[in-house]
C-alpha cells in the first residue's frame, strides 16, 4: 500500500473538483482544502491500514469519514456568498471521493 500516492492522488482529485465546481472560487479554496488534508492526514492513513488489514468494515470506515466533515471548513466559500447548501453537497463529494479512494487501494 502505498499511502502517500494515495494522499496525493486524493489531494489533485479534490483541488480539480472545487475548481470545476466553484469555478474561480474554486482556485481560492486550495488553501482551505491543503489546511483539512494535512489536519487528517495522520487519521486517514491509520484508518486506511486499519481497514486495508481487516480490522475495520466498509461501515465503520465510512462512519469514520464523515466524522471528519465538521473539520472541513470551506472560509472562502462561505466568505464568497456560496450557500450552505452547495458547500454541504461539496463536503459529501469530498467525504465520497475519500472513500472512494480507500476502498480502490485496499482492493487492488
């Protein structure tokens, strides 16, 4: 398993889908978006090993991640006028890609 592909891997698939969400404002979030990787980064590599070793299920990884939404503040977005509600649907997205991205690595 290589996590830091991974983390990497994750850290372009999100920035490209703020951009392409967001448009302009999407460019601005980068630095919110690089501030909630580096916070979780230590949690999701533990709970990528936890469950690429059996320890944790799907649902427990997930319950996981979405535990981790709270922590995403998107600043720029909400300084820009963006609705809660397309910044929730982002976080989801984000929460999904995740997600996503671990069960890929821990199938493969």
């Amino acid at each position: 398993m290589n996590f830091e592909e991974l983390f990497n891997d994750l850290k372009e698939e999100i920035i490209t889908e703020a951009k392409e969400k967001f448009g302009e404002q999407g460019k601005d979030i980068i630095a919110d978006m690089e501030e909630y990787l580096a916070h979780s980064k230590e949690k999701l590599k533990k709970w990528t090993i936890l469950f690429t070793e059996g320890n944790i299920d799907k649902e427990e990884l997930a319950w996981l991640l979405q535990s981790q939404k709270d922590l995403l503040i998107l600043k720029t977005l909400q300084d820009a006028g963006i609705s809660k509600i397309s910044i929730g649907h982002f976080k989801n997205k984000i929460i999904d890609s995740v997600f996503s991205k671990v069960l890929t690595l821990a199938l493969s």
